[in-house]
C-alpha cells in the first residue's frame, strides 16, 4: 500500500504472457473501468475479486476466458461456500457475493466486447441475503467507554480522540477520514465536506457540536507537534506528519475497542454501523440516514430525494445521542418525513453497511 491510502497488486495470477489468457481480459476490463470513470478503490475490489477467482480457476487449468462455463462459476461458487477462513469461519453471504457480483460485470463486459459469444454466468444466481441485525454495533453507553479509552493528555492520544468522535458523529469511512483536510471543516456552520467519499461523490454532511470540540482541542494542541510541513492540508497526521494509512486507522480503532472491554469488535466501519444504527432508533428517517451515509439508493428500486443541509442537520442533533454539547430537542417537523423506516428499509440499510465493512475487510 503506498503512503496515500491507495493499493496496487504487485504480483500476477495465472499467465500474465498469454494476451488471451483470463489476467490478460481483467488488465483490459479493469482498463474499461478505468476509462468510465470507476474510482481507485472500485477498481482495486474488482481485481482483487477477480484475482481471487483466477487464481482458483488457473489451479483447475481453466486459463481462458472461453474455458469459463457456467458449469465452472457454480463449482466456484460452491467453493466460496464451503471455503473456511484461518479462524476456522466461513465467509459470510455477503462476503461470498462481494466475490461473485465483479465475475458477473466482468463476463457481461467480455460478452457486449465480442471476446465471448455467451456470458457464462448470465444465470448464476448469487445467495440470498440473511436479513439481520448486524452482529456488532454499538450503544451509547459502550460508544462512550471506546471514546474515553483515548489518552487525551498525549498529542496521539488527543488525535485519536478527535477522529473516533468524527467517526461517531458522522459516520464517515475510514478513507473518507483519512482524506479530510483542514479546511473541509466548517466550525462555524457544523458541517464537513466530505470529497469524493461513497461513490465518488462530494456530500456535505453535519458533524456534532462535540466532534467539533475535539477537532478543535486537536488542531490546538496535537496537530502543531505532528505536523512538521505547515502547508500539509491533510487534518488528521501520523506521528511523521504525514496523512494516515486506512489500514491502520482500522486497526487502531479496533485496538481501542478491544481496550473497552464492551464484548464486541470491529474498527472505523463499527462506528459508522452505530451512528446509523442509534440514529435509526432515535427515530429518524431512513432518508436521513442514506443522506449521511452518501448511499445513493437503499434499493434497486428505491432512490431518495436529496435532503436539505439545515434539516438534515436537525435531524442529527435531535437522533444521534452523542451529536453535541447542547440537550437533544425534540425531533423537527418534516411535511414528508416518518420517523424510523420500516423492517424492510432498516434491513436493506443494515446489509448496505454489512456489505460495505466485507469490501473493506477484503473478506
């Protein structure tokens, strides 16, 4: 992984030297990507899911795009389910469709391109959904306890208070935090300015009273020692002045997980699990929520209007229990609003997320 948070595969899988080989078609697909606009990180899930299966199929001794049949992607697809991770667990449904949706895309486009007369996986039928409540989220109470683990009197320990209360209030993604510069925080306004975040797409979201006094506290008296360039623009640093690697952000926001002892686990994507989570309970609308989140439809079939900032911020402080200094009001009027969403919308938000911390993991 390179200093700004973007990867790149090292290594070929299969035969790099037959130009009509399966990593050969990927190069040229992951170039279509490319060329329409697809971001780094989309395009670094597909290869990495598309490595993944032709790793697989070079073991069986199918190398070319015209060996794949359908026949073939359903014995993978058995494969992913019966595979067991090193903990001895299986993949997730999620974690399994992750892997298959980029080989759908990847043999539609071979097909529409002419390399193939028929998409071989035209009928692969992914596995369904599990409709649940996600196994690890947050209360409030335990949000506070994984928030005051920080060592506030430390220059570190100030920072990563700072950025587990943006987390918290925002719901933000860890590449979304480690992006942030200085300046898309607005103190005055309570807002942040999230630049090409969920979808590649700009979205400007509130951010509570108290996250802001953190930043605040942060800029004051941590920044200052750990930035050593005083033209770097990036608002959260590493201890060498640089901006962080979201690997690690994950890893150390698990850590302080782990040290509040809650008996639950995750990193950065928990907190965004639990904002949407106790936001949803507090009874906003699932519209707010996807407005947030900068999901851009919640379904196939659904997609929300765009929501005011002014009242999307209301929502905020009157939903998330952690959202400011000031008491929580009672929630605003809204001519088209309900409060909460119904089984349905709060389920496919929940796999939306689910869906979201498998890509992240690499799972």
């Amino acid at each position: 992984m390179r200093k700004d948070g973007s990867r790149r595969f090292n290594t070929a899988v299969g035969n790099p030297n037959d130009a009509r080989g399966l990593y050969a078609a990927m190069r040229r697909y992951l170039e279509h990507l490319a060329v329409r606009g697809y971001t780094e990180q989309g395009r670094y899930n597909a290869e990495r899911y598309l490595r993944d299966f032709i790793a697989w199929a070079d073991a069986r001794s199918v190398t070319h795009p015209r060996h794949v049949t359908h026949p073939v992607l359903e014995r993978y697809q058995r494969w992913l389910h019966h595979y067991r991770k090193k903990d001895g667990a299986p993949l997730s449904v999620a974690s399994q469709r992750a892997k298959l949706v980029p080989l759908r895309s990847f043999f539609k486009w071979l097909t529409k391109s002419g390399e193939l007369d028929a998409n071989p996986a035209s009928e692969l039928e992914l596995p369904r959904r599990i409709r649940r409540l996600p196994a690890f989220v947050l209360s409030a109470g335990e949000a506070e306890q994984v928030l005051a683990g920080a060592d506030t009197a430390s220059p570190l320990g100030l920072r990563d208070r700072a950025m587990m209360e943006v987390l918290y209030s925002t719901g933000m993604r860890r590449m979304e935090l480690a992006r942030l510069e200085q300046a898309d925080i607005d103190f005055e306004r309570e807002v942040v300015l999230i630049r090409l975040g969920k979808g590649n797409k700009d979205r400007l979201i509130p951010v509570g009273a108290r996250a802001l006094h953190w930043v605040r506290q942060y800029l004051d008296l941590a920044r200052p020692a750990l930035a050593w360039n005083a033209q770097e623009p990036t608002l959260f640093l590493s201890l060498y002045g640089e901006a962080l690697n979201p690997t690690w952000l994950s890893t150390t926001v698990a850590q302080y997980v782990d040290k509040a002892q809650v008996g639950k686990r995750g990193g950065c994507h928990l907190f965004r699990h639990t904002m949407a989570t106790l936001m949803l309970e507090g009874g906003a609308d699932i519209r707010f929520i996807q407005a947030m989140l900068g999901h851009a439809e919640l379904s196939t079939t659904q997609i929300y209007t765009q929501v005011a900032i002014r009242q999307l911020q209301a929502i905020h402080a009157a939903t998330h229990p952690g959202a400011g200094l000031r008491s929580r009001g009672a929630l605003p009027a809204a001519q088209d609003v309900q409060p909460g969403g119904d089984g349905d919308e709060a389920a496919v938000l929940r796999d939306a997320l689910d869906a979201e911390a498998d890509e992240e993991d690499g799972a």
